[in-house]
C-alpha cells in the first residue's frame, strides 16, 4: 500500500511539474451565461475611426451594409498626393458612405517654410472635401527639429495649424501616446507582455517625455484654442482612468473622444463604462480602428447594446490581455448619439 501510495504522489508531482509556455496557454471558460447575437446595429451607424487606405471600398462597403454601418471615416496613412488619390477612389466609389481624415505631414519637418506649408495643406485638404486632420503618437515621441530637440506636442509653432482648423471648422485629431502599459517594463508585473513582447517596438518605456508629460502638452491646447473643435482618438489614450476623461471632457466643451481600438479596457469595468457613456452621451464616438469585418463590427455591438456576461473582445491580431468583457446595455437615447448623431456634429461643422 505504502508503495503505491507513493508511485502516486511521483505522478502527482511529475505532472504538476508539466511546462506550458504562455503562448499555448488557450483556456476555455465553463461559464454557461447569456450569448445575445447582435448582427446589426440597432440604429444606423457611423464608424469615426478607421484606416481604409488598403481595403477596396465594394469590400467594405458589403461589410457595411450588412452591419448597418451608414458611413465609414477613413483616417489616411498617406500623404501628399496619395492622399487625395485615395480619398477620390472612396468617394468615387460610393459618396455619401465615405469621408476622410488627412493625417499630419511631417516629410519635410525641417525644410524652410514647413510651418507655412502645413497651414496651406490644411485649406488643400479642406477645398478637397477632407472632414479633419490627424496628429499622431510621433509628435511627442520621435520626431526631432532641426537642432535635435524632440518636438513637444503644445510647440507654438502648431498654433496657427490648430487656429487656422477652427477658422475652417475642421476637427483635429490627436493620437498623443499609447496605453498605459506600454509606458512600463516589459516585465512580469505589465498585464500586456504578451502584446508587447511579441511587438517589443509598441513599448515606450523610458521615453524622452513620460506619458503623463505627454498628455499634459496635449492637454494645454484644447484649452488654448476654444474655437477648434478637438477629438481625442482611444479614449484620450486614459480608457484605463475614465474619470480623468472625464475631467478632461468637463473643462473642453470643445472636445470630443472616439472609442476606437478600447472595447477590451472598457468592457472589462462595465459599471464605470456605463456611468461614463450615460454622463458624456454628447461627447463620445462611435470608432473600431480595426480592419472592417463582420465579427468585428457584431462583438462592438454586443457589448455597447447587450447584458451578456465574460465574452471576446474585437481585437487586432494580437490580443491586448488576458481578460473578457461584459456588455454595458446602453439606453437608446445614448446609443443614437453615439452610433450616429455625434459623428455627423463632427462631420457637419464645416
């Protein structure tokens, strides 16, 4: 007996001695709870924030019409000519289903007359029918000036870009930093190692300015220029402190933020998700930044209109954590003016 008893503990421990590596860790949850399927939108839909410039508008176009979505917003990747080639190709294909937000041209940053320059492709970009432009992460975090100094975000030399945006009514966007745990070590301790050590280059940990720094710089222009209409992108880059969005949206009635790519943060804090999207109906938009798709498009309905419980969130290929999300079941009022009716005050300014 005692000999068998210990060949069983042998087993015991041998077996708990099995190595796993993470990545091929793929629990299955034995949950048994509420599946709702939510293939289209309750309410037409505008999408705020996308990157379309590789997709063929027929593609997206199918995808859109089986979702509800009613217009796509295509922030541009491109710059230069290319950029007005591809916003003719999607309002040559279908007019009315298509804008375009231009994103920030920085090729020639340190050429005489940039400055002047960026003022006269903006009015180009606004004659051509553009509905905004972009500033992204770079400003901040890797672009230098001519004597090598990082640029800051709230640099003087950007005001009459944002002054000139509010005298021809067009919103800019800012994409100012990344999440959270994209700031710190990639270590044990950050709750998105997976992500980041498959995408080492995502992190910015010890960055010239932190991201606190970096969203104080950003932070100071909206309140600077009150007749430029302003939209965070990502929930202000804080999904992760919905109350400092907040108090950034309580003291800029000139600000606006899109929800694009944060389905996974907000889902998994439903209570202060829905407090937040109940307080700020007026001044959240409806964004996926995620290559349209079906089961993209299906997962953020999902959560925005129904009570299901511990279920995927839309993601890129990489997923942003090990967590699943709850739906916050958002009142019709609300889901109208996030879908839909935000979105057109934005496109409907100029």
């Amino acid at each position: 007996m005692a000999e068998n008893t210990d060949k069983f503990i042998e087993m015991v421990t041998a077996s708990a001695r099995v190595e796993l590596p993470l990545s091929d860790f793929a629990p299955r949850h034995g949950l048994r709870v509420q599946t709702t399927a939510v293939e289209r939108a309750k309410f037409p839909c505008i999408d705020y924030h996308n990157h379309l410039d590789a997709q063929t508008p027929k593609d997206v176009l199918r995808i859109m019409d089986a979702c509800n979505i009613e217009r796509v917003v295509n922030i541009t990747m491109r710059t230069g000519e290319a950029a007005f080639e591809v916003h003719r190709r999607f309002k040559d294909a279908a007019a009315t289903r298509f804008e375009t937000i231009a994103w920030f041209d920085w090729s020639d940053l340190n050429e005489p007359g940039f400055w002047e320059r960026c003022v006269e492709r903006l009015e180009r970009y606004s004659d051509a029918g553009f509905c905004g432009i972009k500033l992204w992460k770079d400003l901040g975090l890797t672009l230098k000036d001519a004597s090598g100094e990082m640029l800051r975000i709230d640099d003087e030399r950007l005001a009459p870009i944002f002054e000139k945006a509010g005298e021809l009514g067009i919103p800019v966007m800012f994409h100012t930093a990344d999440p959270d745990a994209f700031f710190l070590p990639i270590d044990r301790f950050n709750e998105r190692y997976e992500e980041l050590a498959a995408h080492p280059d995502w992190g910015f940990y010890g960055s010239h300015f932190s991201k606190d720094e970096l969203l104080a710089q950003r932070d100071s222009i909206f309140a600077r220029h009150p007749k430029t209409t302003f939209v965070c992108a990502h929930l202000a880059e804080k999904s992760e402190d919905l109350a400092y969005v907040g108090r950034l949206l309580d003291a800029n009635p000139n600000l606006f933020v899109d929800i694009g790519a944060r389905t996974a943060e907000l889902g998994r804090q439903p209570y202060t998700s829905r407090e937040f999207f109940l307080k700020y109906a007026d001044r959240i938009v409806f964004g996926t930044d995620l290559v349209p798709d079906l089961e993209m498009y299906r997962l953020h309905f999902r959560f925005l209109e129904t009570r299901d419980e511990y279920f995927d969130y839309p993601s890129h290929a990489s997923r942003q954590g090990r967590w699943q999300i709850y739906g916050i079941y958002l009142p019709d009022d609300v889901l109208k003016k996030l879908y839909r009716e935000n979105a057109l005050r934005l496109l409907e300014a100029r």
